[in-house]
C-alpha cells in the first residue's frame, strides 16, 4: 500500500481505490484488470467492510462506541481466531446458564433469567446473579467497585443484558447504586475461511472507573488476565461444541431455552451468503440442526 495504491508484488500492477489497475509501467492490456471492491469506513480503530449490495452502503449506521471517549471508563480490545462456527459464539455469550464452567474462576453462580425481547434484527436476554459459593476474585470487586465478602448481601442486585443486534453482540452490567453501567462490552465475530470453522473474535471491553482515581489503571493488568482466563474457557467450550458438531453430523441437542432458539431463527433469518445471495448454508444447517 503506497500513495493510496494497492501494488501487486508479484506483477508490480498497481490499483487505485476503485479497483482499477493504474501501473504505468504495466504490460499491454493490463489496465483492463481490476479488483473487486467494497464500500470501508473507519471507526474509533476498527475498520468497517461492507460485503452487502453496495447500493446500500450508506444507509447502514456504524455501531455507537461512546465509551472509548468517555473519560469515566477505561476500554480494552481484544481478539483472535476461535476455532468454531460464528454461532457458537453467538450462542455462548447469550446463555448464562453455562456460568457453573467458570466456578473456579468466579465461584459458585447461580443465574436467574429475568425475561427476554426479540424483533426483527435483535434478541436480547437479562440475567440477574447470586453467588452461592467460593469468594469474590479481586478483578470482580474492581469491575463492581465494592467487595463482597457475602455473596448473600448482594444477590440479585446486579442486572446483565446481553443482546444480538444482528450481525454484532453487546453485553452490559447494571448494578445497585449507580446510575451507568459498570461494564459494557461490544463484540464482533468474522468469519476466516469459506466453510466458516472459524472466526476472528473483534472485541471491545469498557470497564467504568472507581472513585478512587488511578486504581483502575494501576489493576488494568490483573483486569486483563482476569478476562484472558474467562475468554480462554470459553474458546474452549465452543472449540469443543464445533468438534462434536462436525463429529456427529450435526447438533443432536434437544434445545428448549427460547432464547437460544430465537437467535437461532434471527441468524437463519439474517444470515446472507455473499457467494448465492441465499441463507448461508453452514448458517442455516447449524442454526437448524
């Protein structure tokens, strides 16, 4: 990439923004080359494609970030390739009831589901929580900005709301006593290969800042080994539930928590292959399954 052109290494053939070769040293009938291209835009640091009918580009809103300039939250990025289908990924963060494979991270958490909204591009569940065992990690108190040494005391004060608004996923954690949240996070699953086995985790984590200035960013290192441990345990539930998919043909779960079965049907219904136009078939084959 040089003066806003895409050079070849190989050939030396340069294109400009719209596709078009534009080398002058390159050979005859060259310049009838070009690339195919896609509406990008820029965003607090993340790049934007728009892989869609590029007619309506422009009338597709970017996602809000307002937290990264908000000087009362500290805001992490993090992400990497996780070795499963985009909608495990989905269906990992929606569903609480899995907290029992953190309890050593976290301790013995019982959650409640409080209800669920869904529409034509979203579905999004809330959760409350009650500790029932083991003790509060350091990095909780930090997120919370109070220690909880009995977990009876604070059951249930604490609200998450995690929501797919199609194609992308927030989470955030209401608590007692203070008007913001005290944490928000914004995620973004990408898809790596054709068969889409795997994606690339695009991740936004703001945490709010305590009363006590400086604290946050002095325990900003235990935070981030903290959620590095959380995120670890969860690509490894969702390698594992994509390995015995592919193992058994399919998913042979009889799935009853409706809102799992809503983001299956939001996904099967939003899911658009760039290739055929049509639902994406890995899409519709593991939401359907």
């Amino acid at each position: 990439m040089h003066n806003n052109l895409i050079t070849c290494m190989a050939h030396g053939i340069a294109f400009n923004h719209e596709g078009q070769s534009v080398a002058p040293n390159a050979q005859p009938g060259a310049t009838c080359l070009k690339l195919k291209t896609w509406a990008c835009q820029e965003k607090d640091g993340l790049l934007f494609v728009f892989m869609g009918d590029q007619t309506l580009a422009n009338t597709i809103p970017l996602p809000d970030f307002p937290r990264i300039s908000d000087r009362h939250y500290r805001t992490r990025r993090f992400g990497q390739v996780v070795n499963c289908h985009y909608s495990f990924m989905h269906e990992n963060l929606m569903d609480m009831n899995h907290q029992v494979l953190h309890s050593k991270l976290v301790g013995k958490m019982k959650p409640r589901f409080l209800g669920m909204e869904s529409g034509e591009s979203f579905v999004e569940a809330r959760y409350t929580f009650a500790r029932t065992g083991g003790k509060q990690p350091i990095s909780e108190a930090l997120i919370y900005g109070q220690r909880r040494r009995d977990g009876r005391d604070f059951a249930y004060r604490d609200i998450m709301t995690i929501r797919t608004q199609y194609p992308y996923q927030t989470l955030r954690i209401e608590t007692q006593g203070i008007d913001e949240p005290v944490m928000e996070l914004w995620i973004s699953y990408v898809p790596q290969d054709s068969e889409e086995l795997t994606n690339r985790v695009f991740g936004l984590l703001s945490i709010r800042r305590l009363k006590v200035p400086l604290l946050l960013d002095l325990a900003w290192p235990l935070l981030i080994a903290f959620t590095e441990r959380v995120f670890f345990e969860d690509r490894e539930i969702v390698e594992l539930e994509q390995r015995a998919w592919k193992d058994l043909g399919g998913d042979h779960n009889a799935e009853v928590f409706p809102v799992i079965l809503a983001l299956r049907q939001l996904l099967r219904a939003r899911g658009i292959s760039p290739d055929t136009g049509g639902l994406n078939h890995d899409t519709q084959k593991r939401a359907s399954s």
